[in-house]
C-alpha cells in the first residue's frame, strides 16, 4: 500500500507488521488534555464506518502526552494492536487526528454510512511537525457574504489540511458582516448593496456602474461568529478577524455619513479602490474603538487585522478637518496621516492586550509600534518590516491569491488576476532564500487569500480553493518536495475531498466535481 498524506509529514516509516483493523470493539482513551483529541476521532470516523468508537480508560487507539514535544509536534505508531499518539498538547494530537483519517480508506471520508469495506489503518511510523507557526487560510465574506454553515464547512476543510489561522475578512466597501449593536445602521444599511456590477470590473472606481440589480448582503450576528471561533477552536485554528480602516469603508459610511469625509454614498456596487475613506475626527476614532471593543469580545486571538491598505487621500487632501488635524499633530503629509490615524487606534488595542497586523501599506508613513505586517504586494514590505524587526506574515498576491486563474482565461470561470497554477503554488517558499539570517525569527509563515469579488457561490469559492489549497499546505507544513506531491499525492488525497463533496478543479480538464 503506498501512503499519501496531506501535508505530507516530516518522516514516516512503512512497517512490515498487519495493520490496525477498527471494528466494533475498538475503543479510544486519552490522557489528561488530549480528550478533545480522542473525542473528535471518534465523531469524524463514526458517519462512514458505523462504529461506536467510544472514549474510554483503555482503548486500541491511545493518545498520550509527551511533553519531549513541541507545541504542534505528534507521533503516531500503527501496529496490529494498537494506534499510539504522543503529543505535547491538544494542538498536536489534533493534527495527528486528520493523520489518522488519511491512513484509512478515501470512503472514511464520507458523510454516509459505508459498507463492505475493512477500515484497516497500516502499520506506520510517523514523527512529524510544522516548520512555520502561522498556516493560514483567508476568506472574503465582505463582497460576497457566505453562509455560517459555509464558514464552517470551510473551516473543517482547512483543519483536515493542518492549517492554523483562519483569516476573517468582515467589511469592505461592498459590505459590512459583523453586528454592532450601538450602531444598527451597520446591519440594516451597510449590510447590503442594491447590486453588483456584471462582469468584470476594473479600476478607476465609479458609483455608477452597470450592475444587476439585484439585492446583496447579510450579516453574522454575535451568536454566530462565536459559533465560528468555538468550532475552529476545537479544531487547533485561531481565528483572525479583519476590520478594514482607515479605508475601504465605504459601507459604512452609506450607514453613518458623518464617517466620512462630507460626501454621501451608498454601499459600493463594483470593485477596485474606493476614493471614500474614513474621516480622522475624534468621534470617527471612536466608532473604531466601539467596534473593535465588540471584536475583541468575541474573538479571542492575540492579533486583529485594521487592514490599513489602498486608503486614497484625496478626500483627505480637501478636507479642512484633516488638513487642520495634520498642522496640529505636526504631520508632513497625507500618508503620515494615515499613520497617525493608525497609531491611535493601534494603541487602542495594546491597551487592551491585543496585537494589530496590517496589509503592508501599513509602512506608509511609519510603521505603528509592535505591529506585525502582511505582505501582499510581493515580499518586498515583509523584508522592510523583518529588518525593522516586527512579525511577518507573508502573502505576496502572486503566490497565495487564489481568486487569480488557475488555467487558460478562456477555459475558466471569471476570476480577478493573471495565472497562479498547481506548479507555481508548489514551489513557492514564504520564507525567501536571501533573508538575513538576523530577519528569519520574524517570518511567522504564510497564508492564502480568496478574494471574492467573483466567488458569488460557496462552490466557486471551493472551484477557487481547492485543490491549490491542499498544494499550499504541503507548501507551508515545510517537509521538502521530492518531485512527486503534485504526481502521486495529489491525485490520491483528492479522492477524499470528492467523498466530501468539495467542489474541487479537477487535474485533467478543469471541471469542478
């Protein structure tokens, strides 16, 4: 039997032993800490095998801790009497849970019962472990809205791939996802649009724009985007919530005018750039604060994305508030600024015990304190930022975009940028060769963006995903590539997405399943 795992561990050891066979009798124990482990096990194998898999004091299936290991570190050992874990925490046993998955059949995979098969998981070992701390996975919600159940199949999804963050993106100038209940305007108005421009758009942006007329929105209410956090949670993902400013905010300025800069708009209806940023005025400042005091209550992660990209300043540039608060706070220009405005709202969230990361535009102007930058427009801003020594996330737009075309222009559905194939996802290494060794410590890792300006569908946004996310996994895991992931594992590990339904492009035609 030839083993293919996704991403594929660090070393792993076929035995010449029988293998482990689940049946009726098969029982699961854990020690202290690593219950939720043993218990997940159980509810992801019982669907297509039929089996109790109960938890108990003594089980075939043991997990035990080790604290030898490294937070996400685990070890897995298959012989014909048992499957042992070691892991130091709940972090790795639940990555060796999605391991164990992979070493059965594809069939365990699916969400119904099946039968005549023998669930035997071969006699292995593994040790195994993450060379980067942060393996994200980004979702647009903002410019088309997904259902909660979506969300959380997607987050399920990325914890079958050993992903650990869970970038959020919640408002934009197309919409606003997040229920603030001192400002209902937020969900009333700035929830929907009136239509989304047909077809491709692109820059200079316009408010008048051939659209389809047709009503677009939603919003997650508090119940449930704590339903996301619980879920990723016990699933080993942090997840990171995004809060545009001091741009792309024109939804919210459609429900509450006085956030911007004396212009009127409605919800954005296209895409690009929107010229309509936030206002720096006091009470502006403080809906910022309003808000993020509701996201830090809800999401517990140590960092919140501000966004802090594409802000145009012309609006600023003609507005005499901002000019007078630019002689008062003795700034040279706009982008100064817009770094201004950033380093009150970042020391907001010091305060409260939290860490601001930013799209790299966050430079512009001088980089906040303790901030960690994303760096999209290339590598570029996350070499200034590790060599200014803050954190790095990398996310340079042409490796880890993928609303771009995964094939011919003519042969794929629409999608917002140039070619970023299988082949160009797998030899991407967030960490660039040249770095100073004094900047590595600074690069956490890497993540993947699905921008939804033209994923209306949850299937497209999975069309769009996978499999290049299953590519971008092994990539960010770390082990080295032996020429034969995208060849033999590839093919093998998407035969359990198709028993999970995923909407995948297909290797040979491009067809979604």
């Amino acid at each position: 039997m030839t083993i293919h795992i996704v991403p594929r561990p660090v070393s792993l050891v076929e035995c010449e032993e029988p293998p482990f066979v689940l049946d009726s009798s098969t029982r699961i124990s854990a020690d202290a800490g690593l219950g939720d482990a043993a218990q997940l096990l159980g509810e992801l194998l019982r669907p297509a095998t039929g089996l109790p898999l109960t938890v108990g004091d003594i089980g075939g299936i043991r997990f035990l801790v080790d604290q030898s290991l490294a937070d996400e570190e685990y070890r897995v050992a298959v012989d014909a009497q048992s499957i042992l874990v070691h892991a130091s925490g709940r972090r790795g046993a639940l990555h060796a849970v999605q391991t164990i998955r992979q070493l059965l059949p594809a069939e365990a995979f699916s969400p119904e019962l099946q039968s005549g098969i023998v669930w035997s998981v071969p006699a292995v070992r593994i040790a195994d472990r993450p060379a980067l701390s942060w393996r994200g996975a980004h979702l647009d919600t903002a410019r088309h809205f997904m259902p909660p159940e979506f969300v959380h199949r997607f987050i399920d999804l990325i914890a079958l791939h050993k992903f650990n963050r869970f970038h959020l993106h919640l408002t934009e100038d197309q919409g606003w996802r997040i229920e603030i209940p001192a400002y209902p305007r937020l969900t009333e108005v700035a929830a929907w649009r009136d239509g989304t421009v047909r077809g491709r758009h692109v820059p200079p942006w316009s408010d008048d724009l051939p659209h389809d007329g047709i009503r677009h929105g939603g919003f997650y209410t508090r119940e449930d985007l704590e339903g996301f956090v619980a879920h990723a949670a016990r699933l080993g993902i942090d997840v990171l919530p995004e809060i545009e400013m001091p741009g792309h905010a024109q939804a919210a300025i459609a429900a509450y005018p006085w956030l911007g800069n004396g212009t009127e708009v409605e919800v954005g209806r296209g895409w690009g750039v929107s010229p309509h940023v936030y206002s720096v005025s006091d009470r502006t400042l403080q809906f910022c604060r309003d808000v993020l005091e509701v996201v830090f209550e809800i999401f517990p992660f140590e960092f919140v994305h501000l966004g802090a990209d594409e802000c145009p300043k012309d609006e600023w540039r003609a507005s005499a508030e901002a000019q007078q608060r630019m002689r008062e706070e003795g700034l040279a220009d706009e982008d100064e600024l817009q770094s201004w405005f950033l380093s009150q709202i970042t020391a907001f969230v010091h305060e409260r015990g939290r860490r601001v990361i930013g799209w790299d535009e966050i430079l512009e102007g001088g980089l906040p304190p303790a901030a960690a930058v994303m760096s999209w427009r290339g590598e570029e801003g996350g070499l200034i930022a590790s060599a200014l020594g803050h954190d790095v996330v990398m996310a340079p737009q042409e490796s880890t975009y993928f609303d771009f075309y995964q094939g011919p222009e003519d042969t794929e559905p629409l999608a917002h940028g140039p070619l970023l194939d299988l082949a160009a996802v797998r030899a991407y290494q967030p960490i660039p060769a040249d770095i100073p060794d004094a900047q590595r410590s600074r690069i956490l890792g890497s993540q993947f963006q699905l921008w939804s300006e033209y994923l209306a569908t949850t299937a497209q946004v999975e069309y769009m995903a996978f499999p290049r996310a299953c590519v971008f996994a092994d990539v960010v895991w770390g082990t080295p590539d032996d020429g034969t992931f995208l060849t033999d594992t590839l093919p093998a590990h998407l035969e359990r997405l198709e028993q999970l339904d995923v909407d995948f492009r297909r290797l040979d035609v491009g067809a979604p399943a």
